[in-house]
C-alpha cells in the first residue's frame, strides 16, 4: 500500500527560527511529490513540485529535497515569520494521476 | 488568468437530501479531479477527468456520489441521498493535459449533513 507519512503533526518554534518538515512515503516509484500549504478554512496552495528525476527545488526561503532511495522529502524554511503559520501538505504522484496525501504538518510561528 | 473555483463554499443539507458541487478548472486545463478530507482523514482521491471522460474513479465511495463534466468545461459532484458521513470538505483540482505533474488547487467546499 503507498502511503504518506508526516511528522511531527504540529510544531511550533520562535520567529527567525528555521522550519524543517518531514514527508516520509512507501514506495520509491514515484512521479514527482508536492508540497502545499493550506490556510484555515482555505484551499491548496501550491509551494514547490520536485519531480523525481530531481534532487531538490527552491523558491525563495523554501527548499524542499527529495531522496528517493530513502522515501523521504524534507521541506525547510529559512528564517520562519508569523505569516508562515499554516498547515503544510505533502502529496506524492506514485505512477499514475492520484496524488496520496500526507495529513499535514500544523506550523505555528510565534512572534 | 483565474484560478480553479468551487461552489458553494458551504453547503448545510439534512441527511437524504441532494446537494450539487461545481467546480470550474483554470481555462484549458484538460486533468480535473476531485477529492476531499472529511474530518480527522488525510486528503484523499475520489476520481480524475481527462476533458469530459472519466479516467479514473476508483475513490468514489459509493453510488450515492455521481461526477459529471461536461464538454470538458466544468465539472459537478452531485450526493444524492446524502449520508452523515459525507460531512467533509470536497476540494478541485485541474492541471494542463502536457504537464509537469502540478496540481492546482481550489478553495474546496464544505459540506455539512445534519
């Protein structure tokens, strides 16, 4: 079964502090993986999409990797601000068009 | 350019009602899927268009649940009779038919049955 895994569920950390987030997943076949952030009572947003021929993406403060091999991808944030607070997703395409879902990781920047 | 929308944004309908979802993928986009969290659950897959034809709808919970796109436009999700359990958010996403693979999604709308 190809399943997605975050942890921790929730995390919270001073403003200025950078913000690292675990995706964990069953199966190395992947298509690509892709992080989202979700506001509260918001949808998706799109942050960074690391296809599996690569080995990391970066926009802006984001840097998300992805090692295959291990089935991991670790999304940071440099120098995290209170806009960062947020629910982040992982989702991972493994082979066909459904995207599994990770249950998300709480971010709570405190300022 | 707009992006994907969704309506309503909330729907209340007591158990064994009707209620209608619409979703209206960015202009162009030829992949639309649906799916939805409902409350303590990931995220999870219901069924994916490639313009009006269903690839792909092996999420679909049950035959109460009834997705429809038409001339590959917009597509609805329709739950008739809905059920308690179909409490949740019901999200859209669209993607071009050449792709990268990235998803993009709506706001989602959330359904309560009471």
């Amino acid at each position: 079964k190809q399943e997605v895994t975050q942890i921790p569920a929730a995390l919270s950390v001073p403003e200025g502090e950078n913000l690292v987030l675990n995706c964990s997943f069953t199966d190395s076949a992947i298509y690509n993986l892709q992080w989202f952030r979700q506001d509260p009572g918001k949808g998706l947003t799109s942050l960074l999409l690391i296809q599996s021929s690569q080995r990391e993406q970066t926009s802006g403060r984001l840097n998300a990797s992805l090692d295959k091999s291990s089935g991991r991808s670790t999304l940071y944030i440099a120098a995290s601000q209170p806009g960062d607070s947020a629910t982040y997703l992982c989702a991972v395409r493994f082979g066909d068009y459904k995207l599994s879902f990770g249950a998300g990781t709480t971010v709570t920047v405190r300022a | 350019e707009a992006g994907v929308t969704q309506f309503p944004s909330h729907s209340v309908i007591e158990k064994g009602q009707t209620v209608t979802l619409r979703c209206d993928p960015i202009s162009g986009h030829d992949n639309l899927y649906w799916y939805r969290r409902v409350m303590g659950k990931e995220i999870k897959f219901l069924l994916h268009f490639v313009k009006e034809s269903k690839q792909d709808e092996s999420g679909m919970p049950n035959n109460r649940f009834l997705a429809e796109r038409t001339g590959g436009t917009y597509s609805t999700l329709k739950v008739q009779p809905a059920e308690l359990e179909d409490s949740g958010v019901y999200f859209c996403a669209s993607s071009p038919r050449t792709t990268t693979g990235e998803l993009f999604f709506g706001e989602g709308s959330r359904l309560t049955v009471l």
